[in-house]
C-alpha cells in the first residue's frame, strides 16, 4: 500500500461521495429492473400473484378468536367479545406492581410527590383519549384511536 499524493489526498473525500452516489445509482437501478421483471411474471403469472395478495390480506385479518370457552369465528361475535374485553379492562384497577424510588429523581426536601401515586381520574383519561383520536396513530399513518370515545362513554353508563 502506498501513500496518497497530496493531490489525490484533496481529491480522495470528492471521490468518495461520487463513488458513494454511484452505488446508489446502482442499487436503484438493480430494483427498479427486478420489479419491473417482477410486474412481468405477474402478467404471465397472476394465480402467483393473486395468492400471494390474498395470503397477505388474511395474515392481517381476525377470522377466529377464542375466549375461555367458545371459539368465536363471526365478525360480529368476535367484535361485541374485543369490545367487553377492553370494556372491562378499562373499567378495573389494577394496583401497580413496580415502585420508582422518586427521591433520588427530585433532590427537594420539600417537593410534594405523593400525586405520582394516585391513580388516573375519569376526566384525565377522558381528555388524554380525546386528544389521541384527533389526530393519527403514533407512526402508522392508518390506525387512528377513533374508536376509544365509544368505549370510554358506554364504561361510564
């Protein structure tokens, strides 16, 4: 191995960000001719494709779902068990199980710090459930908490 000139030294980090965007050239060139073999195949190949869509479209579907006792498999049977479910998950107090030591966060004597443990009013969960489903699910861009108020409502009657 020999040592650079100082002309190639100036030259070598402007060589390295050309040589860096040809590769990505490259690789982006290598994808879009494998999909566009692929939409070929799948013109000739359709049953291929059909199935694969089709298996995906049921990996993200709930066709059956058990309880303790049933093994419920209709839409609705399966949408009114998730609905008392988390009816009653929402409705029950659980006591918390971790403690956090909150002196050693808060170096202040006179901090006041029993609120930590108290638990969440009604209000407080309804305004935090309001402001989630005005807006999207964190990062998904499609799941939205728009069915949380329902639930929260028909746990207050």
């Amino acid at each position: 191995m020999r040592v650079l000139s100082p002309l190639e030294f100036s030259l070598r980090p402007t060589l390295k960000v050309r040589y860096e965007e040809l590769c990505l050239i490259e690789e982006v060139k290598w994808k879009q001719r494998s999909r566009i073999q692929w939409l070929r195949e799948g013109d000739v190949n359709t049953k291929f494709f059909h199935l694969r869509a089709s298996c995906r479209r049921s990996a993200n579907n709930i066709s059956q779902l058990s309880d303790d006792t049933n093994l419920l498999s209709s839409s609705d049977s399966i949408a009114n068990h998730l609905c008392f479910f988390y009816l009653n998950l929402i409705g029950s107090e659980q006591p918390s199980t971790s403690t956090i030591n909150f002196s050693s966060i808060f170096d202040e004597e006179g901090c006041d710090l029993s609120s930590f443990h108290a638990s969440f009013s009604m209000e407080e969960v309804k305004s935090a459930i309001f402001f989630l489903c005005a807006g999207q699910g964190p990062e998904t861009g499609r799941f939205t908490f728009a069915f949380l108020p329902p639930l929260l409502v028909a746990s207050e009657e």
